[in-house]
C-alpha cells in the first residue's frame, strides 16, 4: 500500500467536502483524521516513526498549511484513542479534542462531558483544564466515573473551588466573599457541578422569633433539591455543621415538597477540617475550601 497516497487523497477530497459541504464540516474533519490516523499508525508500525515527518514534510510542500508532525501525530493518536471504546462525536470540533486527545482514558472522559453538556467552546474548555478541574474531583467521583456509577448532587463539586476576583480586596470577610461570588455566579456555578441554579444571597428563615440568614439558596434542577451554601473565612469548625443542619432541616420541614429530595448543605471555608466532616451526623452536608485567584 501506499500509505502517502492514500493519506494525501483523503485530505484532498475533506479539503473539497469542507467547501461544498459547509454544514458538515465538523463530521468531515473527525473522520478524515480518524482515517488519517489508522493509515499513519500503520505507517509508522512499517517504516518507523520518522515517517511523521517524512509526510509532512510533503504535504505541507503539496497541500499547504495545517499538517505539522504535531497535527499528524493528533490524527495517529485520534484513531488509537477511539479504536478501543466509541464513536467520534461531532458535538465536539477537531480543536476540542487536541486539548484533550493525551489524557489518560477517565480524564479524556470527563472533559469530554462536560464539553458536550455544557456546550464549551474551546476557550471555556481550555480554562476548566488550566485550573485542573478534573483533578479536584473527589476521589470517589472518579472511581464512580469509571464503574459508569450512579452519580449525586455532591460529587462534582470541586476541591479546592476556584473563585475569581475582579478587584484587589485587601481583606476577605464573609461578606466580601459572597460579594465577589455573586460578581461572577455563573462560574461560582460551575465549579458545583451540573443543574445548579441560584435563588437568594442572605435568604431569611424565621427560627422561633428570631430571623436568621442563609448565605446563599441555590436549587438544583437535575437532582430536584434545595442547597444551603455557607461561607466561612476560617477553619471548618463543629459548630459550622450544626448550623447548616439546622438551616437544611428548615427547607425540608418548611419548602420542600413530597416530590423533590432533601437539601444537601456545602461548607465553603478556608481551610477544611477532615475530622469535623468524619463525625458529623448527617452525610448530605459537605465541606470545601475556597482558592481566590
């Protein structure tokens, strides 16, 4: 066979497919590189790996641009990633997936996803890789994403979570926290995890005669329950769980309905406390540290 040949033809008629077939592009591209891919893995089993650039050398002189040794060797590694588990989605750009295609399997996974979920463009999934997203997910979160598990409201929320600020605050309260949260809650959002949706800052809930303030009321759409997030600039301590406990029991006594599942509370700190999380009583409530960049 002539590897080179059958290379080139393929990237000349998606070259002609991606100016006749404009709708389609994306499809064109994924598989054509995907063949690209399996022919430059053969090529390279024959005549060694210095056929990378051997080629593109060549079709760079011949097609033009867009076919560097790196490019060649995403298509090689395009076809070995997907020859062992699934077919190529076309939500997803050739760019998307060089941002990923050298990830280890669960991670490749992941980011995959979450992209398709989220509609990411390249640039937003560039960033959730910058700040290691997949890596501050708790451990039992990934072993669930390899069994293919069942997942819960809970398990995407990262650690630590990323808050961006877009002043130079001196000193950070409590209030200062949740104002530069609410600047910017759609990514506050996202570093939760999926179907969460925001309510109220300072909710009031009347406890005897007294009123007393959940920081932030979010609700999530894809588990159906309330979430009682409370800020705290210090170490976790016990008495932050008590008081989270009480504010869940509340919305589940006085706002949920039969239909929807009890509220989950998350602990926003700076500085965790394994200990205090180990013998609180009630399992929905979780803890996070907080990362200001």
């Amino acid at each position: 066979m002539n590897y080179y040949n059958e290379i080139k033809n393929l990237l000349i008629n998606n070259e002609v497919n991606r100016k006749v077939k404009h709708y389609s592009i994306n499809k064109s591209d994924l598989d054509t590189y995907y063949n690209v891919g399996k022919l430059l893995l053969d090529a390279g089993n024959k005549y060694g790996e210095g056929i990378i650039k051997e080629y593109s050398i060549r079709l760079t002189k011949e097609l033009g641009k867009g076919y560097s040794q790196r490019n060649l060797r995403n298509m090689r590694q395009l076809y070995k990633v997907f020859q062992k588990w699934q077919t190529l989605s076309a939500k997803l750009s050739w760019s998307h997936y060089c941002e990923i295609l050298w990830f280890d399997d669960n991670k490749f996974q992941y980011y995959i996803k979450i992209s398709e979920l989220n509609n990411l463009s390249v640039r937003q999934l560039r960033e959730r890789i910058k700040y290691r997203e997949y890596e501050r997910l708790p451990d039992n979160t990934k072993n669930n994403l390899i069994n293919k598990d069942e997942s819960n409201v809970i398990d995407f929320v990262k650690n630590p979570i990323i808050i961006n600020k877009s002043n130079s605050y001196t000193f950070i309260s409590e209030k200062v926290l949740k104002k530069i949260i609410l600047e910017d809650i759609e990514n506050f959002l996202d570093e939760l995890g999926d179907g969460f949706t925001y309510i109220r800052s300072e909710y009031p809930i009347k406890i005897g005669d007294r009123y007393n303030y959940i920081d932030l009321l979010l609700y999530n759409i894809k588990y159906k329950c309330y979430v009682v997030v409370e800020l705290k600039v210090t170490e976790l301590k016990k008495e932050h769980t008590g008081q989270i406990m009480t504010y869940m029991n509340y919305i589940d006594m006085n706002m949920k309905t039969p239909f929807e599942n009890k509220t989950v509370g998350i602990i926003i700190c700076r500085q965790n406390n394994d200990y205090v999380i180990k013998y609180c009583s009630d399992e929905r409530i979780i803890s996070r540290e907080f990362k200001l960049v």
